[in-house]
C-alpha cells in the first residue's frame, strides 16, 4: 500500500508540473520549489502545502485554483478525494529551492 500511495503522490506531483504554472514567471511550481510537499491520507484526501516567490504575490488565488484544476481528473476518477492547498512562508522561498530547470529556463546563475 506504501508503494501505491508514493505512486499516486508522484503523478499528483507530475500533473501539478506540468498544468500549473506561475503566471508571472512561466515556470511551474514544483520546479520553482514552491512545491513544499504533497501530503495523501488514507481516505485520499490530499493536502498541498506551498508556498508563493513572495508575500504580496496577487496571484495566489489563481495558483490555488489551478492546483485544484489541474487535480480533477484524478478526483473524477476517484483516485483521490478532497483537495486542500495551504499557502505557508515558513521557510521563506528563496531561487536555492528552484531546479535546474527553472534556473535554466528563468536566466538565474548559481
């Protein structure tokens, strides 16, 4: 059942990369690190905790919807359940979190 859950988490983190991306920046989330982890319980009930480049980010609604967006298919084939998304700042996000990827991809050196 462990293998299953981790399973499920990976394609919950795979559709969040490739649906779900910072309108500001045009990157998406995971490999912009904002991404801080993707939590399944046992009724499959999901909670992504996240956090945004910076405080005053006025597209924080919009991530959010997306997030729950880019999950519906997975909620429409019962493979999970509720989806909850909450938005921390503790650790602070800084461009160490970002992949290589996103660093490529946004012209940031190391």
């Amino acid at each position: 059942m462990a293998d299953e859950k981790q399973e499920l988490v990976e394609r919950i983190e795979a559709e969040l990369e490739n649906d779900v991306i910072d309108p500001e920046l045009g990157v998406d989330v995971v490999n912009l690190g904002l991404i801080y982890g993707i939590d399944l319980d046992d009724e499959k009930n999901v909670k992504v905790t996240m956090t945004l480049t910076s405080m005053g980010c006025p597209l924080a609604g919009t991530i959010v919807s997306d997030i729950k967006t880019a999950l519906k298919d997975l909620q429409e084939f019962k493979e999970i359940n509720e989806v909850d998304v909450e938005i921390v700042w503790d650790p602070p996000w800084d461009k160490s979190r970002m992949s290589r990827y996103a660093k490529i991809a946004l012209g940031v050196h190391e």
